[in-house]
C-alpha cells in the first residue's frame, strides 16, 4: 500500500507488462511498459475517470519509476504522462535514456 495514498496499492504484473493500481481493492489505474534488456519504455498510463485528479496517476508512475531505478533500469517515457511527470520531479530524470 502507498504510503502517500492510504488504500492504495501498485504492483507489477509482469505477464501483462504493466503496473496496476488498485484503491481499495478496485482497479483505478495501470502503466503499460516494453521491457528489454535493461531498458524500460513506457508506453501508455490509463487511470480510471472515477478517481482522475485524486493523484492516483503520479502515485503508479511514483511507484513504478522507484522501482526501474531498484532494478537498474534505464526508462524511456514514449506515454506523455510518465514525461511529464518526469519533467516535474527532477529526481527522476537520470533514469531517462
């Protein structure tokens, strides 16, 4: 669970290529990914409509770019969200490859 959005839990489903979130147990969001080699590239992030602008999208990216940099992956952000997110939390921007 996301410490910085209580009920909140993301987690990598490998066998479908994306990170899902889920708030209290119900889908609210995923962030689709191609991953080669040591290369992440996001393609696309989808939150549902019910719960946009509740920051239920910076929390998946959050979580899913922490865990490229645990994994020693380098992440191109092709979907326009990730970038964008990217661009404003520099913290993040050594990732980018």
């Amino acid at each position: 669970m996301s410490s910085e959005h209580p009920g909140l839990d993301v987690t990598d489903n490998e066998a479908k290529s994306r990170y899902e979130a889920a708030l209290d147990g119900d889908p609210a969001g995923i962030a689709a990914y191609e991953l080669s080699g040591d290369t992440i590239v996001f393609t696309h992030t989808v939150v549902d409509e019910d719960v946009e602008g509740r920051g239920v999208g910076s929390t998946l990216i959050r979580h899913a770019l922490d865990d490229a940099r645990n994994r020693h992956l380098t992440v191109v952000p092709e979907c326009e969200f990730v970038a964008a997110f990217i661009d404003d939390h520099p913290e993040y921007r050594d990732l980018v490859g």
